[in-house]
C-alpha cells in the first residue's frame, strides 16, 4: 500500500499550529478548572480516559498487535509512570503559575534530554546547540522575571516557587521519558506505546485518587463554569491528540514538527484574554526568546516524526519525543 499524500506545506503547518493551540487551550481550561475547585487528579483522569478510549480504537482499526518481550513492558511500565507524574506536574505548575511560565519552564526539557543523552554515552551537543541551550536559559531567566524578583526578595511567593520547581520537575520526567522512548521502545509503533502509556497514567491516577494520597485530588468540579472547563480540557485534548494521530502520516513531521513549539505563545496570548494574565515586557521578550532557541534547536537535528514540544503532548508519548 502506497503512503498517504502529503499535505501541501502551507496546510501543513496551518493544522500544526490549530493542534498546538489546541493544546495551550486545554491548559487554560485546566487553569480555570482548578480555579473552580475541580480536583487535578480528576482532571488527568477524564483528560486520559477520553484519550485512552481513541487509542485503543485506533490500535483496533491498525490491527497492531500486543505481543512484546518482558523487557519491553518494564520499560513501557516505567514511561508510563513517568508520563504520569509529567501530567501531575505540568497541572500544578498550571495550577500555581501563568499558564504560559509554566510551559516555557516544562520546554526546556529538549536540553535536558541532550545533557541526560550525552550523560549516558551519547553523542555530546555541538557548539551551535550548547549556544542555543543558553539561549534558552537566558530568555527563561527573564521569562520567569528572575531580575525583580533577586533585587526585591520579598517578591517571590510560596506560590510562584512551587509553580516553577512543579515545572522543571515536569521538565526533567518528560526528558527522561524521552530517553527511554528512543533508546528503549523505539521500535514499538506509535499508537501501541502511547496506548499502554495511558493505560499506565489511567490507572496511576485511579489509584492515587482512591487512596486519598492527594486530598480533594478526585473533588468535582464547585461551579457550572468549572464544569465547562473540565470538558473543554478533554475535548481540546482529546480532539488535538486524534487529529495529529490520524493527520501525522500527511504532515511531513520531519520538516514542520518546529511548528507545534508555538504553544507557549499561544497560552501566552489566551491567558491574557482569557485569564487576564499578563506578563511585563521582559517577561513577554525572555518567552519570545525560548521559543525562538526551541525551535531553532529543533531545526537543526533530524526531528523525529512527531513534535517535540512536552507539554502538549504531555500523556501518550506516541511519537519520538511526545507528550502527545
């Protein structure tokens, strides 16, 4: 069977930059969520759940088959788990934080991925990505509005501190699921990896919830708008992940996956129409300058076939690297 058509670039790209709206979208709605009492843990779980139903349809349809060595469920048990403890993390830090500070600190996980590689016996960064590397702390260093906060110490709150650790730590899990996602399950298919993934976070998330480790971790959501929220989250979810899914064949990832970076840009202009946060104009400039290094980055190794943005793609990981 002969492969599917490609998509002309310009349409391409258009349907990458919708999906990563889509997923800066569901961020905001698990902001205003959380603002109205809705439960993280439930919020992962109905996010996952409705995510878990597409893909074991589509692994249905692809007939792909669930037979694997022992070794490979470890690893599969493991990136779940870790894939789970990302979306825990990039919620909290949403929960806490601007939505769009809380996904430019969860970007930098593609350095990380590069030092844990070069760590492990890999390849080390060419000068031109350990410049760009600092390009990206550089900007994240006015993004987070480090500066003011240095010079008047009384300004970083509780709040903004655990935000931001929540975010690296998010950083640090994905990059560590990428890892194991190229060097360990690499040959699995797609749809099959991101498939037992949710499984994995599904049922983490259950058992979190039903423990009581997470006090009102499983609360409904208090209001109507709450509620609007919550499905919101799983429909720009859920919709985002099945389209690039089933479109993925079509859009030349290889040469337009950069496009999916746009993100933190776009929960950056919704969380200031949306949730009227702004941000001053460093902060808007060090953010400019992330995204900027991330994409630039990303051009210049041999992307993968998926995007490499962590944090919409945060759950499945179903492509090289992916949290979608």
């Amino acid at each position: 069977m002969s492969a599917p058509a490609l998509f002309p670039r310009h349409i391409a790209v258009l349907i990458l930059a919708l999906l990563a709206c889509a997923f800066a979208g569901n961020h905001i709605a698990a902001r205003i969520a959380f603002d109205h009492d809705t439960g993280l843990l439930l919020a992962i779980l109905c996010r996952s759940g409705v995510t878990l139903l597409v893909l074991i349809g589509l692994v249905l349809w692809q007939g792909e088959t669930l037979r694997f060595s022992a070794q490979t469920w470890r690893w599969q048990i493991v990136l779940g788990l870790l894939i789970a403890t990302q979306s825990f993390c990039i919620y909290s830090a949403v929960a806490r934080i601007p939505v769009a500070l809380a996904l430019l600190v969860v970007n930098v996980a593609p350095i990380l991925l590069a030092l844990l590689t070069w760590a492990l016996g890999g390849a080390a960064p060419t000068r031109r990505a350990a410049l760009l590397m600092g390009l990206i702390l550089f900007g994240l260093v006015f993004a987070l509005d480090v500066p003011h906060r240095l010079s008047n110490p009384g300004s970083s709150e509780p709040q903004w501190l655990e935000g931001v650790a929540f975010g690296f730590t998010a950083a640090v899990v994905f990059a560590v699921a990428l890892w194991i996602t190229d060097n360990k399950l690499a040959r699995l298919r797609g749809t099959v990896r991101s498939m037992l993934t949710m499984v994995v976070v599904f049922v983490a998330a259950s058992v979190a919830g039903i423990s009581g480790v997470l006090p009102g971790g499983v609360d409904l959501p208090a209001t109507s708008t709450g509620w609007t929220a919550l499905a919101s989250l799983v429909v720009l979810y859920g919709l985002g992940f099945s389209l690039l899914f089933i479109c993925m064949t079509r859009l030349d990832m290889a040469r337009n996956a950069p496009v999916m970076n746009i993100e933190p840009v776009a929960s950056l202009l919704f969380g200031w129409l949306i949730l009227d946060q702004l941000l001053s104009s460093s902060q808007v400039i060090g953010g400019l300058i992330v995204v900027s290094g991330i994409v630039l980055l990303a051009l210049k190794r041999n992307p993968p076939s998926t995007p490499t943005s962590p944090s919409q793609k945060a759950e499945p990981n179903a492509c090289k690297p992916s949290d979608a």
